[in-house]
C-alpha cells in the first residue's frame, strides 16, 4: 500500500512537470515567430533551452548520486521552473526569449534525472516504473490540450507556471529516502564509454526528429491548411500513445529492454515518410501515434537498461543530455535546411539519420 501510494504521488508530480514543459515546447516555434521573421532565428530559439539542459542534466544527475538524495533536486527543479516558465510571459523580444528560454532549460534539468531515477527506485518490480514514467506522456497531452484550448500564447506561460506549483505539492508528501552515495571518479566518462553505441544512435534519432518538430507546427499551418488547436490535436495522438505503450510495458510487453530501444530507434524512420507525403493537417495524426509508440519503446527500453547497469541518476542524466543535445542541433539543421530548401527537405534529412541510427543501435549488446 505505500508503494501505491508513494507511486501516485509520483504520478502526480510527473504529470504536473510534463505539462509545465510541453505546454510551452510545442508552440516555441509559433510564438518565436511572433519576435523574429527569420527561420533560422527561430531554430536558435528552439535550441536555446536544449542547450542549458545539456550541462544542467549532467551536472545534477552526477550530483543527485553524489548526494545520495533525489528529492531535493526534483524540489528545487519544481521551483525555479515554476518561476522560469512564468518569466516567459513578460519577454516580449528576442533578447528577453532566449535569456528566460537558457533559464527554464538550467531549472528543468536540475530535476528530469532525479525525477526519473526516484521512480525506478520507488520500485522493487521495474517493469511497474514503466506505468509511473508514463505519466510524464500523459502530462505532454494535458500541457498540449491545455495550450490548444487556451488559444493564446501568452496564457500558456501562467498555466505552465501554475502547473509547476502543483507538482511541487505532490512531492511534499513523499518520503526521501537516501541512497548510497556514488563518488567514484570517473563515473560520466565510462557510462558514456561503456553505452557509447546507445548514446549515439539516440543522439542521431533525435536529431532528426527535433528538426522535424521545429518546422511541423509551422508547417501544419502554413502549408497544410490547419489552425493551432489542430497543432493541439495532431500532437495529443503521440503522446496519448505513448502514455498506452508505457503502460502496456508494465504488464503485456515482456521484451528486452535493449529490443525495445532497437525497435524505437528503427521505426522512428516510417514516421517522417508518412510526414514527407501527406496534404493535410489531419493525415499526420496516425504517424505522431507511430512515433508515440516508437518514444516508449526507445525511451523505456534506453533507460531502464542504462540503471539496471550503471549509477542511475547519472546515466539517465546522460541520456536526457543527449536528447538536449540532440534538440540543440536538430533545430539549427532544421531552421537551415528549411532556409535553403523547403520544409518536406527536413523530413528527408530525418529518415536519412535515423537509419544511420538503427545500424548504429544494432551494435548494443544486452551486457553493455
């Protein structure tokens, strides 16, 4: 009973930061081009968060396991996202953007590794994490219902605010227990040695979908006819199936957790086909569900492999930097190739690097 319990309030503070976060993620593209014309622009914009995350998740995933504590972190990560996220409502220029964009990217990565390394914990069965995490897919469909129904890119920021606020009240009543401190030297650089192969075919994956995801919200509703609660809609297909395929891994899906990230990685590529072919705004709905499965499968099967074999707040740190790195890169490429060619030439791009990325993947053995 207080596993259950403990796994609700989790749930709970999972949903509420993912909500915080996606609420804003999603439309950066169409409220950066509310301060800036230039595509290119709009991808520094877009990368900027990413790229504070990258050293922040490092930095206090490594430090979560030096303290032996994670509760801490995953409060002050409630908090200063709580007064970042609000800040955005006051920029009201580039400049502004990207200072409180670099903010809310440091606060998030103090408790993303944290947050996630609790859970597994929290848990003696591990497949049963994999139904808790999956509320972080929930919490992106509320945060994106949430900024569609809205319908005003400026209320986004308060409710993005007021959704870290509640968070921050599910952890108060979680116990914090203390784990034994990881010191040694060296840590970051053999985790990332060790799982070099499935750094970088997650890195290469997300590459290509970040770019993606910079130019398909303008896409949607420059080219293919759609409004921004359809943006909302096309979006909410991913996450809800994401939020399924996590759940279903807790109790119908007994793979490995190595095959499950080889299948994520793989099948990430039919997505961005279907994206490069379609002529309206709704026929993307079934390849974002794809690609909500694939993101179970990947980023189930990529981190519970990585705690199972290595200090857990540092290695999901890792991972969660390498997607940061990845949505540094994949805007810049996006904004660049979108300057030079057109929008569908991002989708090519993107089923080119994720093969390179399934072969890459292939070479992860289970004993990494």
């Amino acid at each position: 009973m207080l596993k259950l319990h403990i796994n609700n309030l989790v749930r709970g503070a999972t949903f509420f930061q993912h909500a915080g976060i996606s609420i804003v993620f999603v439309f950066m593209p169409i409220i950066a081009s509310g301060v800036t014309e230039s595509i290119f622009e709009i991808g520094l914009l877009v990368a900027s968060f990413s790229f504070a995350q990258i050293l922040s998740e490092i930095y206090f995933g490594r430090h979560s396991d030096r303290k032996g504590t994670r509760l801490k972190f995953i409060r002050i990560g409630f908090i200063g996202c709580a007064i970042t996220f609000g800040a955005h409502y006051f920029a009201d220029d580039l400049g502004l953007f990207f200072l409180v964009r670099v903010a809310a990217g440091i606060t998030s990565g103090i408790m993303i590794p944290a947050m996630i390394a609790y859970t597994y914990e929290a848990n003696a069965d591990k497949r049963r994490a994999a139904a808790v995490i999956s509320f972080h897919a929930l919490g992106w469909l509320a945060g994106i219902a949430a900024a569609g129904l809205a319908n005003d890119l400026r209320l986004i920021f308060l409710i993005s605010a007021a959704s870290f606020v509640v968070g921050l009240a599910f952890t108060a009543r979680l116990p914090n227990p203390k784990q034994e401190k990881e010191m040694r030297p060296g840590t970051t650089k053999n985790i990332i040695s060790k799982n070099r192969f499935l750094f970088l075919s997650l890195l290469l994956r997300h590459i290509g979908a970040t770019a993606v995801w910079t130019v398909l919200p303008i896409m949607i509703v420059e080219r293919l006819g759609g409004q921004l609660y359809h943006i909302s809609i096309v979006y909410v297909a991913n996450t809800l199936t994401a939020f399924v395929v996590m759940n279903l891994m807790a109790s119908k899906i007994n793979l490995k957790d190595v095959t499950k990230f080889k299948i994520g990685i793989g099948c990430t590529a039919f997505v961005f086909v279907g994206l490069a072919i379609i002529t309206d705004w709704y026929m993307a709905m079934p390849f974002m569900a794809l690609v909500g499965a694939t993101w179970a499968f990947l980023f189930i099967g990529g981190n519970f492999h990585l705690m199972e074999n290595n200090p857990h707040s540092t290695s999901t740190g890792i991972f969660s930097s390498t997607l940061s790195i990845a949505t540094v890169i994949g805007p810049i490429v996006a904004g660049t190739i979108a300057f030079v060619f057109e929008y569908v030439a991002v989708m090519y791009f993107a089923i080119a690097v994720i093969v390179c990325a399934f072969a890459i993947s292939l070479k992860i053995k289970q004993q990494d």
